[in-house]
C-alpha cells in the first residue's frame, strides 16, 4: 500500500519514511504543504499522514482543499498540536485520526493499519465464488466441483481475501497485514508456506488452476492459462 508523508521536520520525515518502509508500504515523504497537496490531488495513495504546522500552508488548508475537491484518501494528522480544541477542528474537517507528537511509531502503526483495514470492501453476498469453487461465509464451508474442502481458520481467511479481490495482484505485505495483522518480515516464509498449503487443498487435485505466483509481486486469484503471465 502507498502511503504520502506530509512532514517538513527533516528528522522526523525520514524517520516516518524508513520505518514505514520497513513495515511493508511504499511511501513518499514530501516537506512542505504545496507538495504534499499537489501530491494528494494528482497521484493515488491510501493513507496521507499529514503535519498541521508546515512553512508555506497549514495542514488545516491542506486538508479542507481535499475534501473540497472530492478527495476521500484516509488522513492521519501527526502534529505538536494537541489541546482538545485542535483535535476537534482536524477532525471536523475530515481527518481521520489525530496523533499528537512525541508519539510512539508503535501506535501509529496500529492505527494506520486499524484505517486500512476499513477499506478492505464489506461483501454483503452470503457467497464467494470462482470457477467451481464457492465459499459459504455464514456455514464456514468451502466446496470444489462440489467436493467440500477442510481448511484451517487461517486458510479460510487467508481464501476468502484471495476471493474478494480476485483478479487483483495481492503483495506478500498486503497479504500479511490484512490477514495475519503483522508487518511483512522478507526474511519469513510464513506467507508462501499458508498459500503453498491452501494450493494443495483446492487447486492440486482441480483444474483450473487458480492460485497464481506473480515474480517480484505477490499472488492472483483468477482462472487463466498459467502461460498468460
């Protein structure tokens, strides 16, 4: 996931920067307010973490220029200003959270990825499908040419995000921050191990084929010939 840093303390900035990288989001740092919105209007990002006191125009601007202009990108403002008075006015005009500074990276963390998780689309189908494949959310069952598949409660986790963004790229990060709720280690295997274990239970004795391994990116749910990637 992108994310747009707002944040003119240099320090600060790079600090956000690197650790957001290291939690597995691609992020973009800018240190002044006329970037930073030019930033937002023109590229597509899901998250902005947003200064109030910058050198050229206030986080307050920023914002009320965005909402004005139809932007709807998840906002967190990560300022020194602090009274009950300045938390109410961000979040009157659109902000998402408020985190005061000093601040712990720890909880900002937990509260980005709490915002992520609310754009994660709501399905209110009672069923998932894909080729012969159907998963029942209210029975918890799964079935493949009618033959029911038991899976674990992380892999049927793990399926049912696959389902509802099939035919999407999913990055290993994306994959551990929304199912397992974890930062993405490159050194652990655990992703490729639980969608190496979900292939073998619905795709190894089926055909289509329908877990795909994208190089460099992550996975796909689809049905295609594995020769179109």
């Amino acid at each position: 996931m992108k994310l747009l840093v707002v944040e003119d303390e240099t320090k600060t900035g790079e600090y956000l920067r690197q650790g957001l990288i290291e939690s597995g989001f691609i992020v973009d740092l800018t240190n002044n307010g006329l970037d930073g919105y030019h930033r937002a209007m023109t590229e597509e990002y899901d998250l902005i973490i947003l200064d109030v006191m910058l050198p050229d125009i206030s986080g307050w601007k920023i914002i009320q220029s965005l909402r004005d202009a139809g932007k709807e990108t998840q906002i967190i403002f990560l300022t020194a200003m602090g009274s009950v008075e300045d938390k109410v006015k961000g979040l009157n005009l659109g902000a998402d959270d408020y985190l005061v500074k000093p601040f712990s990276f720890a909880e900002l963390l937990a509260r980005i990825k709490s915002l992520l998780r609310r754009n994660v689309p709501q399905v209110s189908l009672h069923q998932l499908t894909i080729a012969d494949l159907v998963m029942d959310l209210p029975k918890r069952t799964v079935t493949r040419a009618g033959k029911r598949i038991e899976l674990t409660n992380k892999e049927f986790l793990l399926l049912e995000y696959f389902l509802r963004y099939q035919g999407e790229v999913l990055p290993r990060s994306l994959i551990a921050s929304q199912v397992w709720d974890m930062n993405f280690d490159s050194d652990t295997n655990v992703i490729d191990v639980a969608v190496r274990r979900l292939r073998n239970k619905i795709d190894t004795p089926f055909q289509p084929k329908l877990i795909h391994t994208i190089r460099g990116m992550g996975y796909k749910l689809d049905v295609f010939n594995e020769n179109e990637i």
